[in-house]
C-alpha cells in the first residue's frame, strides 16, 4: 500500500491505496465520489474523464498514485453554491443526454475543451470530443449544448 | 374519452425539458456500479477462451486458496440450482429447436464468452486474479462460424442432441407467388447480408443480488430493461417462489435491446445469492460484455421483387438465415419475424413470401438490438427498389411514388394480413425531398460525374416503414410468444393535490419521467412539477411489461391516459355529489369540473382528491381515495414511417466515404414532447449510419471474436458524424387515442439504406450496384478496383468502369 495525499473537488484527502489501484476506482470507491463512470476497458469512451489540475484526463488511465499531490475535479465539484456549472445547465436546455451514463465524462471533457480553445465551429467541438462516446444523442445536441454553454462562459456578463 | 382528450393541453406536444436531468448532470444518479450493500462479496465468472470445446475437467482449488475468495464453483458444482434453463419465451415454430441453455456450462463450452465457472470473492480485484486461476481442461472441438457452412451436410453441431444446426424455419406465404414470379416481365434479386453488432450501451451490464435469509427473500438489483419479465423468468429457472422475489433496475445507462435479456450472470448471481446467504455483486468488463452480452442482426437475405416493365411491383419474395448464435436467448428466434411483415414495406404487392431459417453457430447469441428485424426488413426493402429503379430506368424516388400505398387515415389491411393504422408516405417524402433540396443534388452529382470528379456524389432515399406498441396480447399468442403485450399505469391522486404515477414501463434514457409528467399534468390540471413517476422496482410497479420496441407510448402512455380517464370519471362522481348536480350538468376542462352554466360553482381534481381522502362526504357506494389503475392490452400494433434522404461523397480515389447532406422526416403520429423524438431521431440515425458505416462483429475461423474491445470495433464519435437536418408530419395512429406511434428505433431502422443507397448511387457510373456493409472505405475502395474503375491511377480522367454491373464487390474482413 502506498500513501497518498490530493484535493479532489476543493476537499484534501490522504489514503492509503493499493499501487495497481486505478484513479477512477480510487475516486468511486473509497471517495464515493461515483458521478465519474467506467464504460470500457480500453481507454476508448470518455465516461471517466475528470479534470487533473485543470486538464481534462481518463481516469481509467491514471493509477491512484500518480493523482498524488494532483488537484483533481470530478462531476460532482461542477456546480457551485447550488448552481449549475453553464455546461450542465446547457446540456439540460439543449437535451444533451438521455441515459446520462456518458454525460459527466463529456461534460468534464468540455470544460478543457472551451477552456483552451476560442470561438470553435461545431466542427472543432466533434473533433474535441472524439475520445467520448455517447450512444444515445447522436451527439448533435451534444455539440449544441457545448457551443451554448461556450457562448454563456465566454460572455462578460457570466464572470 | 372526449371529455380527456378535447380538453386544453398546455405540456403535450412542447419540448419539456426533461425532470431526469439534474441527478444524471452532477453525478448523483445511482447506476448499478454506484451501489453497494455492506459485507457485499465480488462474483466474476470464468469464460472458454474456445468456441466449441468437451469441458473435461474445472480444478477449483487453486483458485479457491486465492486472497479472499470466498468460493469458486464450475457449471456442474452449480447443477442442482437450477429448475430450468435461461428461458426462451419465443419458440416461434411448434418444432423449434430449443437447448436447453445452463447459466453455467456444464458439458461442453459452445461459444467464446460461455461461463464455464464462476467465482466469489471479497474485492472485485480478488475476484478477477482468482477467476485467472481457474484450471479448466478443455478439449477443443471443431467450430461452426459460417451460417451457410452451419447448414451443409455434415457440419459440426453445436447441439448434439439436434439432427442439425437448424433451429427452425418459420414462413408466411399469402397469393398467387409462384405464377406472379412466372409471369412477371422484370423480377430483381439480391443478396444482401447484415453485419453482426455490438450494441454497446455505454453502461455495462451489472447485477447486485441482497438475500434476505430470515425471510426466504431475494431483492436483484440489475442494469436492465426489464424488470418485471426478469422477476418472472427468474423464479422459474430458479425454483423460487415468485412472491419472494423482488427486481429494481435503477439507473440504466442504455438498453438498445441488450438489457432485454434474462442473462446467465443474473441467475448466477441470485442463486449465488440464495446459496451462500450473502449480497453478491458483479459489474461486467466491455471486454467480457462483448463476448457475454447479446449481439445483434447477423442475418442473410435473399430477397427478390417481382414487378411490370414500369417497375410497378407486384410481389415479393424473401428468403432469411439468421444466426441464432450457440443458444436461444430470451427473443432470440422471434427477431426475424419482427420484419416478417415489412417485406413489402410503404409499397403495395399482392402476393408475398417470407421464409427465415434460425442457425445455430458456435458465437455470442444474438437478440434484440435497436429495430429487431425491422432494420433488415427496411434495408432489404430500400435496397431492392432502388435495384428496381436502376432495372427499369427510373429515379429512385419516382419508383418508390409509383408504388406507395395511397394515403389513408383509417386503418387498412396490407397484403400480409396485417392492419396499418395510418399513413401519407407522399407527405413525408415530399417535405423531405424539399429540406434536401433533391434536384439542386442531382444536378450538381451530374455535374461532377460529367465533369470525371474524383469526388463523386450519391444520393440514398430510404422511405421506411416499422411496426411497433408491441402487443395485441392475442396476436402474440398467435405468433407464439409466450407472454402478453400489455401495459399497466397508476395514478394516486395525494390529498394535499401532489400525483404519484406509477408504470410499468422501465425507461433507460428515452424520458418517460418527463413525458408521462406531461400526458398526466394535461389531463388532471396538476402542476407538471407536482407530479411524481415511479417505474422499474416489481415491490413498487407490480404489474408491467416493460420497455423495447417503441412500446413504451404507445402502450404505456396510453394505458397512462386510460387511468388518467378513470380518475375523471371518479372525480365528476364525487364533484356532482358535492356540488349538488347531476354529472351531466358538470363541463370538465384542464382538471376544473364546473356546472354548465354558472362557472363559479366548480370543483378541481386536487379539492376531489382531498374529499375522497377525508371520504366525510361521498356519494353512496363510492370508495375512499382517489387512485386508479389501467391495464392497456392495444387491439393493433402501431405503424411509424417517414422518408430520410442521404448524400454522400466517394473520394474514388481512396474510398473514403463523407455524409455531407442527411435528411430525415420521420411520422410518430402524435407527438408528447418534440424536444424528446428530436433526439431519439438523432440517436437513431447515428446507431445506423454506424451498422452502415463502421461497425461488425467480426470472428474468425476458429470463433474467436476479433473485434474484441471498444478499441477495435468502431463505435462512432462526434467526430465521424454529420449533423441531421429533421422534421415531422403528423398522421395519428388509429391504434390508440393518444394518436402516437412511437419513434424509439425509427432513425436505426430508417438509415442504414439510406447511406448505403447513396454510396452505390455514387458509384453506380462505375458499374458498382452492391456493396455490404459497413461500407467502409476499404471495401469501397476494393468495390472501385473490382469494377475496374481504376481511377486511382487515372487521377480521376477515368470515371467510366466495366460497367458490368454484376454486383458484389465485397472485400471480407473489413470494416475497422
């Protein structure tokens, strides 16, 4: 077992973890933070994307002990004082998730992709969001939810 | 029913944003893999690596003295827990071969994936190292893959006890067939196969099985479309008494069939369960669900049109093998005969044959994938008249006008015996041709084919028709089914005016909560947020059938709408009582009964509810409480169609193949909430450009699953999908007063011939008439150097090939 110490949603956190013991489980399991998905085993659909200081990452990836010393923010840090994050809210007003299983990883994945891109076509958007698979929307209201809530947080009246 | 109906709507028909959305956007949802029960132990189950293979021996017992594991057991440890196999409730023909499917193999392994142990352990890593530790002793047998080579003398068995690897051959034949094949002047045949898939919800499977041994109870937790089949099938192949046994699916992350299943690791689990006294849980890997969860499709078609030199059709004819895969699950056999009936589909013919041969081979089982049998009927049909349009010299939309079936709003018998309940296919043609702006395309694709365009444009039209709001009880019995096609809803009307709606329906994303919140909200005059949906617990929702097949409108919702109609009648009982009136002399209108003539004198359904609570004063013979309950057995099935229209671009060069134009207009009837058929539209079309496109199942010779990850078999990204230009007409069905059809499978059933259609017409200068799917870009690329178009080297000078137009230019083993 190895000692760990992170700050996942604002809250440090020291444990002790199994060193083969993947981020995600780590985050689900013993956090019981269980908002971050598992869809696959490949690293291939996204559902497990959370934020490792600020850049977006597949947690499924990344074993418990490289988070070590990591600022990590998972679905359930989103919202704040009760609101929901401008992606959430878009993907509500523009219907883009149904089952809901891949949607805080496509949610996750999009704060990185506004974050460190200006104005982006729906195309940018599709090409940002290769590495998550939705098996529901088709993912048009998916890129309409992102280009809505890309407007809304680059606004000055949102800050 | 009028007094319901004719009433104000104010939520039916508007794009609601959906009530399930806030717990799915912050995590706080509760999937399968989200829960867990103190002291719960880890199950995982070890599979044949072999496809077919004698089971000579499971030595347990390295296993077993693994770090906390609990237990370890092979199929013949477990034998005696079972009272019958996994159930088939399809046995489609009286002589059905039907194996008898142990949830654990005991004698022999019969396809890649098959569990062949199973074992208990304290963490789920425990788990997993220990089942890697199971020493089992296979002899490997000879592998049937190939469904023809299935069929042929001689062959490998997948069951012994068969004479043969035909599970049945189911028919339907209405007129004259033979001499309207005799005697037409153009008959067109083709082959065309449907790639075997992977559904692929983005929830794996998942089970949590909490014994309760004081009380002899068992309550299974399962990521699954249906609960309530689950419970009953359960307590069959288990022997438990069904009173027993209770099943809640809690958030579910996708169905698209493959969580309509009674699958090996649920009756595991609970046996296990009921064995060792303790809660037990096992999440699949997407690895091991390729191999363990249901595929889909995996059918061959022969199918042929008979028709005048116009191109006029007057029969059809078609011929089926579809793989079964190495047993029958729960619909196995029946998802043929699903498409049946739609082998003429929005056409008119007079004589009609249809034939399916179920085959047996050493692979995953199929079932239920999004459409079931419609999408090979609708590929089977779209493809096949654009093969006529090309036979007889006429535009593809031109054929298909000169064949529809004339507009009709009362339902009218078809060909096949069958009753369509509404349709106008001109209309929805019509709006779609105008969205895609068809002759602006078909000008601008002769340009480029004049003008020798490396990059060659096609245009696809797939007018379709599907059948669903499965059943008419009846009628499933005649097909052999062996259970009904109804549907329950409640309706508790709470004295403090708040609803509690329960339903039988089980949703997994389609927004039922929403939906049903709006049918109910609309006939009660309750506020939309006052209204709570309660679905997918058997403690909760005794009665139910369940959600697949676009049933859950049109059966459930209208079996909402009938309890919604008891409520009223109730009400206006106990409201004439307390107003002093006769019931006649009462108006009822947006949840507000009123005395006609003096509006002031009225009573809501929330002061009802209260009254009926407090029961001080109510009429002579009526119960306390306001609460009703409806059981909707549909007297037809419903019958959505539409027309989308697809251009594609061919690099002749490459073979790379880009969707620039996709229309769809899609006819559901009626619609409760348009923001929620948009994206079912739009996650329908994308599962079938994917079938058309990217995605196959494809083994080898030895039954080994190639595409055996996500990683490998292609399910599609934002980034290989166009955006969809839609849009609807409205022809209510006359199957149910709501007047809806149902739209969950439309966009999978309607697209596949769409794309495809419009890559041959790309092609179609070079001779190339037939390309399987997916169509990928290596398989167009081969179709172009097959035909001999050699365009590659021409630069593109060079856009006239052999022009044979002798067909199949397929190139195995693609599409990844």
């Amino acid at each position: 077992m190895r000692r760990i110490s992170l700050t996942v949603n604002g809250v440090k956190h020291d444990a002790m973890v199994e060193p083969r013991q993947l981020l995600v489980y780590f985050l689900r399991e013993q956090l019981a933070l269980t908002g971050t998905n598992v869809g696959c085993d490949t690293s291939t659909c996204g559902a497990c994307t959370i934020l490792v200081n600020g850049k977006s990452a597949k947690s499924c990836t990344l074993l418990a002990v490289q988070a070590d010393g990591a600022e990590v923010t998972t679905i359930e840090g989103l919202a704040s004082n009760g609101e929901m994050h401008p992606l959430q809210k878009a993907f509500h007003e523009s219907h883009g998730l149904q089952c809901g299983y891949c949607t805080p990883g496509m949610i996750m994945a999009s704060v990185d992709l506004i974050a460190n891109n200006d104005a982006m076509s729906d195309e940018d958007i599709r090409m940002g969001l290769e590495g998550n698979l939705c098996r529901c929307t088709g993912y048009q209201n998916i890129v309409k939810s992102v280009q809505q809530a890309a407007g809304e947080m680059r606004s000055p009246a949102s800050t | 029913m009028a007094q319901v109906a004719d009433q104000a709507q104010k939520f039916v028909g508007g794009g609601i944003l959906r009530k399930e959305d806030p717990e799915l956007l912050t995590g706080a949802a509760r999937f399968i893999d989200d829960m867990s029960i103190p002291g719960m132990l880890w199950v995982s189950f070890v599979r044949s690596p072999f496809a077919h293979a004698t089971i000579n021996s499971v030595d347990t017992s390295r296993a077993a003295s693994m770090p906390g594991v609990r237990a370890v057991y092979s199929g013949a440890d477990l034998a005696d827990e079972w009272a019958d196999g996994l159930p088939c409730a399809w046995p489609v023909t009286e002589d059905i071969k039907t194996p008898k499917h142990w949830p654990i193999a005991q004698d022999k392994a019969r396809f890649a994936g098959d569990a062949v142990a199973v074992v208990v352990a304290e963490t789920r890593p425990q788990a997993l190292d220990a089942a890697e530790t199971v020493d089992v002793d296979y002899e490997p047998l000879d592998v049937v893959v190939d469904m023809e080579a299935a069929l042929a003398d001689g062959a490998t068995k997948v069951h012994d006890e068969f004479e043969n690897n035909s599970s049945y051959v189911w028919n339907l034949d209405v007129g004259e067939v033979e001499q309207v094949f005799n005697d037409a002047a153009v008959v067109v045949k083709e082959r065309y196969y449907h790639p075997r898939l992977i559904p692929n919800a983005i929830e794996p499977r998942g089970v949590i099985c909490q014994p309760n041994p004081a009380q002899g109870e068992y309550t299974l937790y399962s990521a699954t479309q249906i609960p309530h089949i689950l419970k009953v099938t359960l307590a069959l192949t288990l022997g438990l008494p069904e009173q027993k046994l209770r099943v809640v699916a809690p958030d579910v992350g996708g169905g698209f069939g493959s969580k309509l299943n009674v699958y090996a690791e649920e009756a595991t689990c609970l046996a296990l369960g009921r064995k060792l006294g303790v809660p037990l849980k096992w999440i699949e890997t997407r690895s091991e669900g390729y191999l363990a969860t249901i595929h889909g499709r995996d059918v061959i078609q022969d199918m042929e049109v008979a028709a005048d030199e116009n191109g006029k059709i007057a029969g059809v004819r078609a011929n089926l093998l579809a793989d079964m895969g190495a047993y029958l699950q729960l619909v196995t056999p029946g998802i043929p005969i699903l498409g049946a009936f739609l082998y003429h589909g929005v056409y008119d013919a007079q004589a009609y044959s249809f034939t399916c041969t179920g085959v047996f081979t050493n692979k995953t089982p199929t079932d239920a994938y999004r459409g079931a049998g419609r999408p090979e009927a609708t590929y089977a049909v779209e493809r096949i008249m654009d093969a006529l349009a090309r036979r007889v010299g006429k535009d593809p939309v031109e054929i298909r006008r000169l064949n529809f079936l004339a507009p009709f709003d009362e339902a009218r018998e078809v060909v096949t015996g069958l009753s369509f309940d509404s349709g106008n296919y001109d209309a929805s043609l019509d709006k779609a041709l105008d969205m895609f702006g068809y002759d602006d395309l078909r000008a601008e694709q002769q340009r480029r084919r004049e003008a020798g365009d490396t990059k060659q444009l096609g245009i696809g039209v797939s007018t379709y028709i599907e059948m669903c709001g499965l059943a008419p009880s009846q009628v499933l019995a005649s097909l052999r089914y062996v259970a009904g096609g109804w549907e329950a809803a409640t309706i508790r009307c709470h004295p403090t005016g708040k609803v509690t709606v329960i339903t039988g329906t089980s949703p997994h994303g389609q927004g039922h909560v929403t939906a049903w919140s709006q049918i109910v909200a609309d006939e009660l005059g309750v506020d939309f947020e006052d209204i709570e949906v309660l679905h997918g617990d058997t403690a909760i929702s005794p009665l139910g059938m369940d959600s697949y097949g676009s049933r859950s409108l049109s059966v459930g919702g209208v079996a909402l709408h009938y309890a919604a109609e008891k409520v009223v009648t109730k009400a206006r009982t106990i409201a004439a009582h307390e107003l002093e009136v006769s019931e006649e002399d009462l108006e009822y209108s947006g949840g507000t009964f009123s005395v006609k003539g003096a509006p002031d004198k009225s009573k809501t359904i929330p002061e009802i509810a209260f009254s009926a609570w407090t029961a001080h004063n109510l009429p002579e013979g009526t119960e306390p409480g306001l609460e009703e309950t409806h059981v909707f057995d549909p007297p037809n099935f419903t019958f959505p169609s539409g027309a989308h229209l697809c251009a594609v671009e061919v690099d002749t060069e490459t073979g790379m193949t880009n969707i620039v134009k996709y229309v769809a207009v899609d006819d559901c009837g009626k619609a409760i909430n348009p923001t929620i058929i948009e994206g079912q539209v739009h996650g329908g079309i994308a599962q079938g450009i994917a079938e058309a496109m990217y995605e196959e199942a494809v083994y080898d010779e030895n039954g080994v699953l190639m595409t055996s990850s996500m990683s490998n078999y292609r399910v599609p990204s934002a980034a290989e999908l166009p955006t969809f230009e839609i849009d609807r007409t409205e022809t209510p069905s006359t199957t149910n007063p709501l007047g809806v059809k149902g739209i969950g499978e439309a966009g999978t059933i309607a697209s596949p011939p769409a794309v495809v259609n419009a890559t041959i017409d790309a092609l179609a200068p070079l001779g190339i008439d037939h390309i399987d799917m997916p169509v990928s870009p290596e398989r167009v690329w081969a179709a172009i150097k097959n035909a001999g178009g050699s365009t590659v080297d021409a630069r593109g000078a060079e856009t006239t090939g052999a022009g044979s137009g002798t067909g199949s230019a397929d190139a195995p083993g693609g599409g990844t």
